[in-house]
C-alpha cells in the first residue's frame, strides 16, 4: 500500500512538474543559466553569446550543459532536468521522514512536497537552487540515519552530499552551521572526533572547488566579485521574500508544521529538534542573504513538508481524542488535497502573472525570439532595453543583443567598456530595436531612450507580439514585444 | 570663294578632326545604347579601394594564406652578410607609420626580387624602430579577418603599379597609368578611356563615390586647394580628365559617399560603383579601425539593402604602403606588379570561407565589369588579366546575408574550462567513492532491524 501511493506521489509530482512546462518560455534568470550551461560545455552559438562562468557554483550548469550536448540546448530540457531533480527530492523526503518515524510519514511527506506549491513552481524553473536543495535533503536524511543508528558513516555521507550542494550553489553554505551543530551536540548524538574532522575536511574541500576552478581558469576576480556581489548586492527584500514562499508552501504544511511544532512543546526528540534547526536556521541565514531569489529556500521545503507529514499522522494527540481511521486518512486526503487546488490554481494561473516570482517564464519573449532567430540576418545585433531581457532574446534568437541597462554584450560584460549604442546604430553595427512591456515598467526611462533611438533612426516595426487583457470588462489587446528595424 | 568663308570651313573641320582624333569614341552619354544585361547574376558591382597595406601586414598570419614564413628575418644591412635582421612582430594599437612607398622605396624593398631591403628602405637614421615589419591580426582588424572566414579573402592580388596612389588608381579606373605617376598639370590625356566611358557607352549605369567629396578640388584646381584636399585628385582620377568635369552628366556620377548610402535606401544603386575613401582610408598613421568601420557599414548596409542577392562587393588596398610582404611580385610589364594587397569579396555568389590564390591586381576588377557586361578591355594589362570571377559560385542559390561582428570570435576551445572540468568531475567522482564506502560500512555495521 504505501508502495503503491509512494508512486502515486511520485507520478503526480511528475505531472505537476511537467504539466504545460513549454507553454512559456524561459525568462531572464533562467536563459541567463541555461546559456552559461550551453556556453561552459562550448555549445555552439550559446558559447559565442553567454559568459561560460558568473562566479557562482557550477555543477548544474555542468550536468545542463552535457544534456545540452546530448539534446541540443532547448529550453524544454532544461525544463525537465529541474523537474526530474524535483520529483527525486520528493522520493528523498520519504528518505528523510523514513528514517524518522514510519512509513505512514514518509509516504505522508513525500506526497506533501510532490504536491507543495513552492516546490512545483520551483521545480519548473531553470535554476541551481533545487538540485541543491536534493542534495541538502540527502544531507538531512543521511544526518537522520546517524541520528538514528549512530552509526559515523552517515555523517560522512552527509558531508558528501552537503559539498555537492556547496558545488551547486553557493548559498547551500547556510546549511553547514546547523548539520555540524546537530552531529556535534552531545546531547542528541555521539560522533567521534575523527569522524566530525573527517566531515569538516570534505565540507571543506569541495567548497575549496569553487575558488580554486575559478582561480585555475584564470576567473579568479570574476569569482570574487560574486562573492562581493551576493554579500553586498541588493537582491528582493526579506520581507517580500516571506511574503511570497511563506504562502506558498501551502495552507496543509504551514498547519501542519506548527501542529508539530506545537506536539514538541510537549515531548521533544532529536527528531523534531532537527527538523527545526535545518528550517530555522538556514531560512535565518538565507533571509540576511542580500542576493535572494525565490528559489533559495527550496532546501527548506522537504523538511517542513516532514514536519507537516508528522502532524497528519498524529492528528489524534494533536487534537486530543482518538479518531476513526478514515477520519484521519480523510483529513490527510483532504490536505493533500487543498495543497493539490492550490498548485493547480497557481500553474493554472500562470499565464496571466507570468513575470511575477511566482512563475518562471516570460510571455512573449521566446515567441519574439524565434521569430528574430528565422527572420533577421545572423550577426545581426541587437538593442533592448533591459540587459536581463536581452539575455532572453541571445538564447532564443542566438543574435547579439545589447541592453540599455547596460550595454556591453551578455558575452563580455566584465571586460569591455559599454558600447555607445547611437553610434553603433550610425555604423549599421547595430540594425534592430525591440521593446518589451516588462523592461519598460521596470525601466521607463531606458525604454524612452531605446523609443527615441526608434525614432530618430527611421524604425520600421517588423514584428508585434500581443497579449489580451480584461479592461473594463472588453478583452483588449496589448504589445508585449515590438521588433523594430532601424537604419541611419 | 572668299578667304573668310575659306578660312571658318578650315577652322571648321580641324576642329571636327580634333573633335574626332581626341575624344574617346564613347565619351558622350548620348551615344548610350540600351542598358547592357549582365552576364552573371551580379547587376551591381561595387568595388572599394583603400590605402596603404600589404598583404603579410593584414593577413600574413591568416590561417589557409600564403602568410609570413616562419623563419622570417630581413637584414637591416642587405648588403652585409652579417647584418643584423628584424623579425615580424604584432603592431596591435600601436600607432602606425607613413613608411616609404613609391617606386624608388619599391625598387629598395624588392632588390631585384630577393624580398630583403624592407627594413633597410624605411630605416630613419639613429633609429632603432623597424616598423616595416609589424603585422595585423585578428584582434586588430577582426571585421576583415571575419569577412575572411565568411567569404573571399584572395592573397595573390598584386597592387597594379609599382609606383604610388596616382598610378595605382589609374590601372583600377582606366586599366593603365598612361605613363604618369602623379596628377599631370594639364590632366589626363584625353584619349585614356576609362571603365567609366565604357559603361557610359554600353548602357550601364555607374557612379564614383568618394568619402568627403570637395567637388571645388580638381586638377585645374590644385594649387588652389587646401592641401589636405588635394589627395582626392590622386585618388579619383578622373578629376584630372576634363571631359569628367566638362559634361554634367558624367561630372554628376562623381559624389559624396553618402549618396551611397541614400542610393541604396532609395533603390537607384548603379551597375557599377567605385568608392573612394578619404579620411577612412586607412592610410597610415590613419586609424585602421575607422577604416574598417566605414567598410562595415558599406557592407552591412548592402546586406540589408534590396540588392543583396544581386550585388558584390569588393575592396582592396591602392599600394603595400611599404610595409613587409614576403611574396616577390612577378614582373608583367614595365609598370609592375608591385607587392600584394590585401582584396576580399562579399557577395551572396562568393565561396565560403576561400583563399583564393589566382593572380590578380586592379585590373581584375575591371576584368570582371568588362566580361560581366560584354565590354571592350581598355588596355593591355586588363585584357590579360585573370578575373576575380572564380570567386563566385552562380551554381549554388544565393546565400542570406550575415551580419558580420567588429569583433574576432575566437573558436572557444573546451580545453580553457579544463580545470572546471577536472575539478568538479573529480568532485563528482570521490563524491560517488566516498558515498559508495561510506554505505558499505554503515550497512554492514547496522543491525538488519535498523
């Protein structure tokens, strides 16, 4: 039986994954690592227009780029490699609550994340953060089982998948204090000292790849100044962070988190004190984290779908009288199943918040540049407003794009001065102007500018993506994406 | 009859025989036939003609070319057996010389075909800078060197004359320097037809475009001129030809260059163009770089134009401008040749990514324009000479244009990302062993109810 809905969970993560995952394609964070991926493994155009290294962990652009090789660099493989690492991460989170308590809970937990909106919507987006966060939960399952057996070895595993998740992504790094905090304390397990040294020196040397990768290829400085970056650069703020993944981790495991939480306040093991500490902790630290992104706190998402997944299985202490077993499988179904509204009404939604942090994706873009990749000459460049929109536009299209934000090519952005683009135009350098509703609410200014550059060099539109909207209660239509040829 | 009748009828037919023995017999638009089909799918050719570069100074480390030797090294002292010698060496940005680059600076370079007096031709005395020898390369002229990639790039194309601008762009307007290697103060001799009077005649339309055009400045002008003007003589000779400044209708076939770009915008692009650079010409010290520019928006532009699919381009350089160039030029007549230029060809027709080895100079292009529209050779030497038409391909469907980047795209070589490679696949890979035993002992030492 637990078999069976075991894979149930598994093929309805998979649906919820890979439903409508190439209606839209990718937006700008997303073509900006799949191009680095396309780029780092030498594919193609993709090399010639993506830088092959930002400073950041590369494991996933590697694994994307070797598919890339295989498959050709389409943003629908892209797609279901995250997708794939998602449902995989929800078969790790039944590891993880397996070695907790029963297989009642595991079942529980993995169904939890498989159907958890936070999840989904970030297991659809290209992106490190969810692979790191499978390895983080390997990690925590491999810290339970030491927990559970005191048995050294799985600290070492633990480590192990703890570095691979450093290799991943960087910001992993807030999960180091509370994994070492947790084998350490006496008072919930018995490590010895030459098993903990042993995990801080593989911690330690796979996050010593990173710096030393870079320093071997001669990106040192690039490294550096993302480090720089991510300590000192501004990413969302803290409190819209909150206000975004807080809800959508989904009415069911909030609830069931804080019934729990609300249990252990009565009778605490090593079990929930762990599973706090891997939530409490890194959230903290990845709040403080200045360079946020919607997905960082994924690797938060198993263990709190196992705290919820304990809370369904405990219903009758939680409420304090015994219930019928249907009763109890009724309210789990019905949890499960609130969770599953919500994910749908979210992916469903989708196509009219797109752009929002909600939704990978961005409308219009991949449409406006394939239709740039079949129609303008190759080498042809290009001029938008945003430098993140242009990053969608080189991928698709695999044409040269600048952005006003800032306008040296996405390929050579750290070591080239800006190009002055009203010369460039003037030199027939540069032929084509395209604007783009989201750049433009983003950066009015900047799309002024590009609009008078339209103007001034004789723009011809030749393309005209259009979207529809609600306006007083006539469906309207609107331009998202408008291709301009421009001549001097 | 009377004497004065007597002498208006002498006066009168001398000056028909003038008329007659002088003027070219095509001179006069009016004796224009109907416009002459070409032969090949190219109706519109336009040829461009820079300055002051030699082969090896472009190209001479371009992969496929007959670039530089290895071993490479001109004696400073040609004469002594024990003189020191100047290898080539890479230019980059630094600034570029006017080097010695007329026949007698030939003559010294070439010596008699042992290719060894380069250095010693331009040395200044107490100096100890040979620029002679410095070269380009793709970092420096990456839109050429991608051209090259892309389309023609011929390294046997030979400057016509040994002499200087003057005598060089009479061979690619005329097919012959008449003799002359500078503006003659009476002008070209009437009876030197050129490309043009042979277009005019068949039909064909044409039109010399020249960069910052000073219509004022012609050779009746010269002396006249503000002197950094009068080089546009030199370099358009029919400024020294008074039937191209006498007749409207032809003296108006000679424009700014900017009509080039309005003609193509407007689509009255003629059969045939010449362009001539002025401060883009790439003529040292001038900036290299500015030179390229204004070829890539020349080219850019056709791309984009309505003629792509029926139009070629090609350019080259008017004298090596006494830079190294190791290919001895063979000896066709008195005149030359002199040493190689650099020439490429863009056109939907060209071949793809050639070197293109046959002999050529100036007049191959002219070559070209008389077997395309079925004209008469002008001289000796254009009748000779082998045509740059080998370089299209009219059995293939015309290629789509691409617009080629101003900066060189190096082949990314996986082997720069090794150590990425190497650090995170053996990460990877002791990630995998350490899992893999750290299992087995943690599975063998737990109880089996665990």
């Amino acid at each position: 039986m637990a078999a069976a809905l075991l894979a149930a969970g598994a093929l309805t993560a998979l649906y919820l994954r890979v439903w409508g995952l190439g209606a839209i394609g990718l937006d700008a964070t997303e073509a900006a690592t799949a191009g680095e991926a396309g780029s780092l493994l030498g594919s193609g155009a993709l090399a010639q227009l993506f830088p092959s290294a930002r400073g950041e962990a590369q494991l996933f652009q590697l694994v994307l780029g070797g598919l890339f090789a295989v498959f050709g660099a389409h943003d629908i493989v892209a797609r279901l490699l995250v997708a794939a690492i998602g449902v995989v991460t929800a078969l790790a989170t039944y590891a993880v609550a397996r070695s907790m308590w029963g297989a009642r809970e595991a079942t529980l937990a993995a169904l939890l994340l498989a159907l958890m909106p936070y999840h989904v919507i970030a297991s659809r987006a290209v992106g490190p953060e969810v692979l790191a966060a499978l390895w983080v939960t390997l990690s925590l399952a491999a810290v339970a089982r030491f927990a559970s057996t005191e048995r050294g070895p799985w600290v070492t595993v633990g480590a192990v998948c703890l570095g691979l998740a450093l290799l991943t992504d960087a910001s992993s790094i807030a999960y180091v204090p509370v994994f070492f905090l947790f084998v350490s304390h006496r008072r919930w397990t018995s490590i010895s000292r030459g098993t903990l040294v042993g995990a801080f020196a593989i911690v330690g040397s796979f996050g010593f790849v990173l710096p030393l990768a870079y320093g071997l290829s001669g990106q040192g400085p690039l490294w550096a100044g993302s480090i720089v970056r991510a300590l000192l650069g501004s990413g969302r703020p803290w409190y819209l962070q909150l206000g975004e993944v807080v809800p959508a981790f989904g009415l069911t495991v909030l609830l069931g988190a804080v019934g729990t939480a609300v249990l252990a306040r009565r009778r605490r093991t090593w079990r929930e004190v762990l599973l706090g500490l891997w939530i409490v902790v890194p959230s903290a630290l990845l709040l403080a984290w200045p360079d946020r992104t919607f997905a960082d706190l994924a690797g938060i998402a198993p263990p709190l779908a196992v705290l919820a997944a304990r809370a369904l299985a405990e219903l009758p202490r939680l409420v304090g009288r015994e219930l019928a077993p249907t009763t109890e499988m009724a309210v789990s179904a019905v949890g499960l199943g609130v969770l599953a509204i919500s994910t749908a009404i979210l992916l469903g939604m989708a196509p009219n918040i797109a752009g929002s942090a909600h939704v990978p994706g961005i409308i219009g873009g991949r449409d406006t540049a394939r239709w740039i990749g079949e129609h303008v000459p190759p080498g042809a460049a290009l001029l938008t407003t945003d430098r993140a929109f242009a990053g969608v536009l080189e991928f698709y299209a695999q044409r040269e794009t600048l952005g006003l934000t800032s306008s040296a090519p996405l390929a050579t952005s750290d070591d080239r001065p800006n190009e002055n683009p009203d010369l460039l135009i003037r030199q027939s350098a540069l032929q084509y102007i395209v604007w783009d509703t989201y750049s433009a609410e983003a950066f009015p200014g900047e799309a002024d500018r590009l609009l008078a550059y339209a103007e001034r060099y004789n723009a011809r539109e030749i393309y005209r993506f259009e979207g529809e909207r609600l306006t007083a209660g006539e469906r309207t239509t609107f331009p998202i994406t408008i291709v301009y040829e421009v001549r001097p | 009859m009377p004497a004065a009748v007597r002498l208006a009828l002498v006066l009168l037919v001398t000056t028909l025989a003038a008329v007659v023995l002088l003027a070219p017999p095509e001179a006069s638009p009016a004796d224009a036939q109907a416009a002459r089909p070409p032969r090949t799918p190219i109706e519109h050719f336009i040829v461009l003609m820079q300055q002051n570069h030699s082969f090896d100074n472009y190209f001479g480390s371009y992969p496929g070319a007959d670039g530089v030797p290895r071993d490479t090294c001109v004696p400073i002292a040609p004469d002594r057996a024990d003189s020191e010698c100047v290898r080539p060496f890479r230019l980059g940005m630094s600034p570029a010389r006017d080097l010695p680059h007329d026949a007698a600076a030939f003559r010294a370079q070439f010596r008699d075909g042992q290719m060894n007096g380069f250095v010693a031709a331009a040395l200044q005395p107490g100096s100890t800078v040979h620029p002679t020898m410095g070269h380009y390369d793709g970092e420096d002229i990456p839109y050429y060197w991608n051209v090259a990639d892309n389309f023609v790039l011929f390294d046997r194309f030979f400057q016509s004359s040994t002499g200087g601008s003057f005598a060089n762009h009479m061979f690619w307007m005329a097919g012959t320097s008449a003799g002359l290697d500078a503006v003659p103060p009476r002008g070209v001799p009437a009876n030197i037809p050129t490309i043009f009077d042979r277009l005019s005649q068949a039909g064909v339309s044409w039109k010399v475009y020249v960069e910052d055009y000073d219509p004022s400045v012609t050779y009746r002008t010269l002396a006249s001129a503000p002197p950094n003007r009068r080089a546009q003589v030199s370099w358009v000779p029919l400024l020294a030809i008074d039937r191209f400044l006498d007749d409207p209708v032809l003296n108006g076939r000679i424009v700014d260059l900017s009509e080039y770009f309005a003609d193509l915008e407007r689509g009255s692009l003629p059969n045939v163009a010449y362009v001539v650079p002025a401060s883009s010409s790439e003529h040292p010290p001038g900036s290299i770089a500015a030179g390229q520019s204004l070829v890539r928006n020349l080219v850019t532009t056709l791309m984009r134009s309505r003629y792509w699919e029926t139009a070629a381009f090609a350019w080259t350089y008017d004298s090596a401008g006494g830079w190294y160039d190791h290919v001895a030029p063979p000896e066709v007549d008195r005149d030359g040749y002199g040493f190689r230029v650099p020439a490429l060809l863009v056109s939907a027709y060209a071949r793809e990514g050639v070197v293109d080895h046959t002999e050529l100079d100036f007049t191959s292009f002219l070559r070209f324009i008389e077997e395309n529209w079925d004209l008469q050779p002008l001289a000796t030497r254009d009748a000779r000479a082998n045509s740059i038409r080998e370089a299209l391909d009219f059995t293939v469907p015309p290629r789509s244009p691409v617009f080629l980047s101003s900066t060189r795209r190096e082949t990314v070589t996986r082997s720069s990302y090794l150590p990425t490679y190497l650090l995170y696949g053996g990460a990877v890979v002791a990630a995998g062993v350490l899992t893999a035993l750290s299992l087995r002992r943690a599975t063998r030492v737990e109880p089996a109810s665990a």
